[in-house]
C-alpha cells in the first residue's frame, strides 16, 4: 500500500465512480488505466459487473493493476443497467464488503456490464459517473445522443489511436460532445497518450478531492437527455 495518502486522513467512506458504457467501449481497459496511474496516490478497489460471468474482473487482476483482493465482480443475471441504476443492492453491499475486508480505501470504481446509451447509475450508489464511448463505435455516436453522453459527470471519447484506422474526426467528436453537455468536461483518450491518461488522472483526483471537501453534490443524470428532433426544431423533450 502507498505510504503517502492525500484523502484516506478523513473518517469517511471511499469515493465512488461509476463507468458506464455500450460494450467494448474500453471500459476496463480505462479501469486498469486510472489504477496504473493512480496506485501511487490512493487506495483503490474495483467492483465489476457481467451478466453471467466474472470476465472484466479476471481481466483487472491479470493485468495486475491493483491485489487481486481489492477487485471483485457482481455477477448481475439481469439487465446490467438493473443493477447500477434500479437495484443497487448487489453492487452497493459489494462495496461495503469490499471497504470492510481491505478499507480504508479513497476511491473504488464501479464499471457497469456492457449497456446502451440510456445507462446511466444511481447517485444513490456512486459520487459521480462517467460515460465512455470509442472511436470505434463511429463518430455519429454522440449525436445520437443519451443521459450518460449528455449529463454524466465526464465524457471519455476513448480509444483515440484507432481514429485514423477508422475514419472518425476525433476533433469533431470532442467539438460535438462539448455542444451537448455544457460545461461538464469532455476527455479525449488514449493509453498510449500519457498526456490524455494525466488529464483523466487529474479528473479522477480532483473529483476525490472534491467530494471530501464536501463541495461535489452527487447528481441524477436521469433516464431522458434533452434533445432535438433533426426536422423539428419546435419538438424538444428535457
């Protein structure tokens, strides 16, 4: 465990993140990303979420970002967005045993199984959320729109690399991710990018920071995104 600890001084229970996403977006390849970056820093832990298996789990521990005791998996059996959003008790007691067997931790990070882009947690069961989406999924995805593309506490455009592979303008999806979401932040990441891998650590930390100075107030991104229809300019839902 690191020896100097910016957070863990309070008495207060981790942090926590949630990661939601459409399958294969990155989501724990950018897991194992923020514990690489950050096991110097804070104590971390890891609740995962599949369906019917322990895959994302079993991939955290091989990749050894963090002891294999402080990653653990919720096999969920159901509709992964159930299990972040509708009933959280599998994921919220996951937490709490994960915090009472190895705590005190600052941060555990929950990724949500594989959804689409209506996921979103309950702030009842994380701090704050982010939503991640990659080059890969094409670069109209954020038109298409979702709570989690428009309200979630961060944007991860990820998997920047494979753009000029795939023909998709990351600037344009930035540009466009910014248009929707207002002030709230919008990354663009890569792995391979130490530049963009700090500005997700330094997110991460300052939204740590933040919740234990009592100055994040954990928020509802909500099941429906404002939104405009292409031909109806008048026909707008919030």
């Amino acid at each position: 465990m690191p020896e100097t600890r910016e957070f863990t001084d309070l008495p207060q229970r981790a942090v926590r993140i949630g990661v939601a996403g459409p399958v294969g977006t990155g989501k724990s390849s950018l897991i194992a990303t923020v514990c690489r970056s950050l096991a110097d820093r804070l104590r971390l832990g890891v609740i995962t979420n599949d369906i019917y298996t322990d895959e994302d789990a079993r991939f955290l521990r091989a990749a050894g970002v963090l002891a294999p005791e402080l990653i653990r998996a919720v096999e969920t059996g159901a509709c992964p967005h159930t299990a972040i959003r509708d009933d959280i008790t599998a994921n919220d007691l996951a937490v709490g045993d994960l915090e009472a067997d190895h705590g005190p931790l600052d941060l555990v990070l929950v990724e949500s199984g594989g959804d689409n882009l209506t996921a979103t947690f309950s702030p009842a069961l994380v701090d704050a959320q982010l939503f991640v989406l990659d080059v890969a999924g094409g670069g109209d995805v954020v038109r298409k729109g979702g709570p989690g593309i428009s309200r979630a506490d961060l944007l991860v455009i990820n998997k920047t690399d494979l753009a000029v592979h795939v023909g998709v303008d990351v600037d344009r999806m930035v540009r466009e991710g910014r248009e929707v979401r207002g002030e709230r932040p919008v990354i663009a990441l890569s792995r391979n990018d130490p530049a963009s891998v700090d500005a997700l650590s330094a997110w991460v930390l300052g939204l740590v920071d933040a919740q234990r100075a009592g100055r994040h107030t954990p928020h509802d991104p909500g099941p429906m995104a404002p939104h405009t229809h292409a031909d109806d300019h008048d026909h707008r839902h919030s």
